[in-house]
C-alpha cells in the first residue's frame, strides 16, 4: 500500500495566523483527500483533491477558509487559514490505493490553536 | 440521526477475550465496509474491508455486515495489549467518500 508522509506532524499556532500541512505520497495516485478529527468526533471530510482540477470541497467546508493544492500526482497541501482555537484538530490526509480497497491514511498534523 | 453510529466506549478486557465491536448505519445504499485501527498519535489502519454482505476472515480478525439489519461487526480473537486502540468503521456507498463511526477506544489488559 501507499506511503504517505505528512508534515508537520504538529504545531501551535497563533488565532488568525494560517498553516500549510504537507501531505507526499511515494506512489502517483488519482484522488488525495483531507480529513479532519476532532476529539471525540469521527473523521470528517473536508474536501477531494485530483490533480489537474479545483478541489471539491463537503459540506461546510469552504475554499477560502481551507485552500487546497494538488500540483502533482504525489502531492498535496491543505491550507487552515485565519484559524481560531475552534480549527484545533487532527488533520489527516489519505489516498485511494491502486487496488481501489480501504484507504491509507498520513500520521496526521495535530493542530493547536492558542 | 447520525448516518454511522458506534458505541464511543471505552471497553476493557483481560488478555485473550474474544471482543465484539459493532456499528449500526441508516443509509442503505452503503456497499464499501470497512474497519480500522488507529493507535495513539497515529493515522487510521486499514484492518478489513468488506463489500455487501457476509463474513470475512483475516487471522484474529472476522468482520461481518448484515445490510438486512444495516449493522456490522468486527470480532477479535484472543485479544493482545497491542490490540488496544481505537477502532473505526467506515462505509461507503462506493469507492470514495467514506462516512466514519465516532470510533470505540478498546483496552486489552494483561
């Protein structure tokens, strides 16, 4: 399966700063997607990245507020901007494998915001 | 109504009981069944990966969907302190967008 490598692993910030989470694949993959976890929430999507196109973004989530880009097939990043303690989270990007089964998972950027 | 719903736990066990986790879901369109494991600081595992209904077998590991019921279960075997983690089941109704449980925090002890 696919090996992700997500930076940075963690951070704090300060509110209304913004942050720029890394997500490198070691294999060329269609779609990369961004998850986010809250505590005692499930993971929730934030948005489907393909490369060559504009982020699709779920419900609630909203370009200007989480900007995404895909300049490769290996590479993604996710932008949390002007972030307010209510961003702190765990964000995770994952993948779809070649098979098409399950989806791997990056480490996650633990986020916190003071 | 929560489209996936898991009991949050925690669930504590001695090492070497057989435990249940289990999930229920409202959307009948869900085909993709999935379960994972994410430790401590770590992103999700993929543990199993049913699609439809019926069993699957890896190891300690048997997962099983009923979608009469819309309820799926994952069952360990002989449970490991390595087994504790949070376990998470995902569904889908095809081979992207996952909906996630909350997760069910398990405790294997000695």
């Amino acid at each position: 399966s696919a090996v992700i490598s997500q930076k940075p692993s963690r951070d704090i910030c300060q509110r209304g700063t913004s942050l720029t989470i890394q997500c490198q694949v070691d294999s060329q993959v269609t779609m990369m997607f961004w998850y986010r976890q809250q505590p005692g929430q499930s993971l929730t999507l934030i948005a489907t990245a393909n490369q060559g196109s504009e982020a699709t973004y779920e419900s609630g989530f909203v370009i200007d507020k989480f900007p995404i880009s895909r300049p490769n097939l290996t590479f993604s990043t996710l932008t949390v901007s002007n972030m307010s303690p209510e961003d702190s989270s765990i964000y995770l990007c994952s993948v779809e494998p070649a098979g098409g089964y399950g989806y791997t998972f990056g480490s996650g950027t633990r986020l916190t915001v003071v | 109504q929560k489209e996936v719903e898991q009991d949050p736990g925690p669930l504590s066990v001695p090492e070497g009981a057989i435990v249940s986790l289990n999930c229920t879901y409202s959307n009948s369109a869900f085909q993709y069944f999935m379960w994972y494991r994410q430790y401590s600081r770590k992103g999700p595992e993929l543990l199993m990966y049913t699609y439809s209904s019926g069993n699957k077998e890896d190891g300690r590991f048997t997962a099983q969907v009923d979608k009469s019921s819309k309820y799926i279960s994952l069952f360990i075997r002989d449970s490991q302190p390595s087994d504790s983690a949070t376990y998470l089941c995902a569904m889908s109704e095809n081979t992207d967008k996952l909906i996630f449980g909350t997760g069910t925090r398990l405790q294997v002890f000695p």
